[in-house]
C-alpha cells in the first residue's frame, strides 16, 4: 500500500477514536430507541468534473472503520450504487436497504466479520460533495425491510438531528481527508436513468409523497417514476421508452397525479417534484 494512503487512513481513524464520546452521545438516540449498533456518516468532496477523490468519515465504530480502510482499495465494485448515485440530482436525497445480491464484497465481507445483520443508507449530492449516512442493526429489527415514507421517517429525523449538531462543513475541517487510490467518477449524468432501473431490483420502494404546498400527497412507485422522468424534461415517449410503457400509459399516470394534486398545470406539478427534490428530509 502507498506509505502516503496508509498514513491518511491512520490519521482518520486516530480523529475519530478521539471523537467516540462525542459520536456516542450525539447517537445515543439510535441505540435507546433504535436499536441501531453502528452509524457512520460519510463525506465525499468532489471537484468540478465530480470525481470523487477521498472521504472523510465520521462514525460510532472505529473497529469497522478500521475494518473498511485496511480492505478498500479503490476498485468500484458496487456499479449499482454508483448508477444510482450518479442518477440522484443535485440536492436530492435517496436510499437503499442492505445486504441486498447487488452489494459489492467489501460490503458483504465487513458486514459478516462484524456480525451485522442489516442497514440502511441515505444519501445526498450537493455540488460539491455527496453526503451519507448509514445505519445498522445486529438484530436487525428496526431496519425496514422496505422504504417508504412511513418506515425511513424516524431515520429522516436522525439526520436532521444530526446535522443540526455538526454541519458538514465542521466536519470538512476537522475530518482528515482520506484519499482514493484512483478517482471515482460520481458526476450527475441524466443518461443513466436506464441504468439505475437495474439498481431498483435492490430496493423495495412503494410509496412516495409529494409536498404541494402545505399539503402532501401519496403517490405510487409507477406514478412517482412518470413525473421524475418528465421532470427530466423527457417526453411522453421518452418517459414510455425508458419504463417500458406506452405514452398514453404515462399520460393516464400524469393526469392522476394531478387530479389527486388538485393541479391542472403539468408544469407545475413537475415545479412542486423539483422543489420536493424526491423525498424530503
């Protein structure tokens, strides 16, 4: 290993063993009323091309960070997840459950040597850093099993929470930046769209909410995936080309979502989806 690579990942895991208390007490709402064994949140800056080319990690357990920065050696093994993440638009949030078949081996050897049983992850691009958090169980018990509004709420309120007590920024300063042995292309690319249909076989989303104004409104998976597309700037056909439906299949779905919005404009409703920026926190 670079002698250079090995001294970062050293100075970062010697930073966070001197911030276990604080960690612990900002966590402890996760473990009493959670039961959530591990957290870790995970800053990566990113330059203008947006690669990615370090992290900056913050967590409650130092053995697996430990764990992480002996094994990772920058090979990008979770292509799914890096689909999706270069499919989320800027100051959007997403998620994924794991262990899922599509998680890298890393993932799936450090989750088996320290005995957890599940997790879940939300992230978000900003313009210049990608923001994650991660959390899991042992037991796994308070891990949904799948996301929905209702079932990542309580985790929402955590990062808020979290967030409120150390901003990222805080963290960017103290954090020792540690880097990837080669870049990582994480750069917002509208074209993958397609691709990150192969990354949904992971997830079990049925339920999303849109805000419309002070009013929130339930919308199904197909109804959501319509107006992300048009919100793209896709056409009826475009959007029918990409989920394998009709343009009068797509139409049908628009027109419910605006009947349930109260909202004849489609542009509007497409307004009110960019400023939800996919679900909110």
């Amino acid at each position: 290993m670079n002698p250079e690579l090995l001294e970062q990942r050293k100075d970062a895991l010697f930073y966070n063993q001197g911030q276990v208390h604080l960690i612990t007490n900002l966590c402890e709402p996760l473990k009493s009323h959670l039961d959530i064994d591990f957290f870790v949140k995970l800053i990566v800056p990113l330059d203008s091309q947006g690669q990615a080319a370090g992290y900056c990690p913050f967590v409650t357990d130092t053995e697996f960070l430990g764990l992480y920065m002996d094994k990772f050696d920058g090979a990008v093994e979770g292509r799914p997840f890096l689909d999706a993440i270069q499919e989320t638009s800027l100051n959007s949030y997403s998620y994924f459950l794991w262990p899922n078949g599509n998680d890298c081996l890393l993932i799936q050897s450090c989750l088996q040597k320290i005995g957890l049983a599940r997790g879940l992850t939300i992230y978000k691009r900003c313009s210049d850093r990608m923001e994650t958090w991660w959390f899991a169980s042992k037991n796994g018990r308070r891990i949904p099993y799948s996301i929905t509004q209702e079932s990542i709420s309580v985790f929402q309120k955590f990062v808020r929470f979290f967030d409120a007590s150390q901003t990222s920024n805080h963290l960017l300063r103290l954090s020792p930046l540690v880097k990837y042995p080669i870049p990582i292309n994480m750069a917002y690319n509208q074209s993958n769209f397609e691709k990150n249909q192969n990354f949904e076989v992971s997830l079990s989303v049925n339920k999303f909410i849109l805000n419309i104004g002070d009013r929130s409104i339930s919308l199904s998976k197909r109804e959501w995936e319509c107006l992300s597309g048009m919100a793209q700037g896709k056409t009826y056909k475009g959007v029918a080309n990409t989920l394998s439906l009709s343009p009068r299949t797509v139409e049908t779905y628009l027109n419910q979502i605006r009947e349930k919005a109260g909202i004849t404009s489609k542009a509007k409703l497409v307004d009110y989806f960019l400023a939800n920026n996919q679900f909110s926190l």
